[in-house]
C-alpha cells in the first residue's frame, strides 16, 4: 500500500510542478530578464515548480525501490499527464475535449495491460 502512496504523491509533485512553471511563465511573470537576471529568484512559482520535480523525482526513486521499473513509469507519466491536463482545464481554462478524455482511457488501458501482470 505504501508503494503505491508514494507514486500518486510522486504524480502529484510532478503535476504540481509542470503547472507551476506554466504559472511562472505566464505574463506578465517571466524566467529570465536579461535587464534583471536575479528576478528569477523572486519568480515563486518557478522556485516552487523546481523543488517539486526534485521532490517528484525522489518520490519516484523510492517508489522503483518497490514496483517494477515496467509498471512504475507508465503510472507514473500517463498519472502525471492525466493531472496536468485537468489542472490546466481548471486552472489556465485551457481546452479539454471528448477526444482528451476518450484519449485518457485509452491510455489507462493501456497501462491497465501493460502492469497486469500473466500468470
């Protein structure tokens, strides 16, 4: 059960982080400016977005150390890719379609057979 804990915090860090570096590239917030290169460090969503893909990335090690690597990634990335497009629907009020959801289930089914494992 801990295993699997780890991998939907280790989904959640990571969406979390893509959709805070949108955040930080959104205007009229930028990464870098050549005029003031030491604002980045006072782009909050950009310092916040990096600690949690270090913290996703971590997560994700501890998790591996309990599931196959064959099982583990498609979670994983098809996890991330699911939140990331319902935060950005929520969020940004970017578009989510019949054909993303359709496209969601197919791949929860694919990552359905690809886990399962054969006896």
């Amino acid at each position: 059960m801990l295993k699997w804990t780890v991998l939907i915090l280790g989904i959640l860090a990571n969406a979390s982080a893509s959709v805070l570096i949108k955040l930080a590239v959104t205007p009229p917030r930028q990464v870098f400016l050549p005029s003031d290169p030491l604002a980045t460090l006072a782009n909050w969503p950009l310092l916040a977005g990096l600690a949690l893909y270090g913290l996703a990335f971590l997560l994700y090690a501890v998790a591996l150390q309990h599931l196959p690597l064959n099982v583990a990634h498609p979670i994983l990335t098809s996890g991330a890719v699911a939140a990331v497009a319902v935060a950005s629907a929520l969020i940004f009020k970017e578009s989510f379609s019949a054909t993303t959801l359709l496209g969601f289930l197919a791949v929860i089914v694919g990552v359905a057979l690809i886990s399962v494992k054969v006896a």
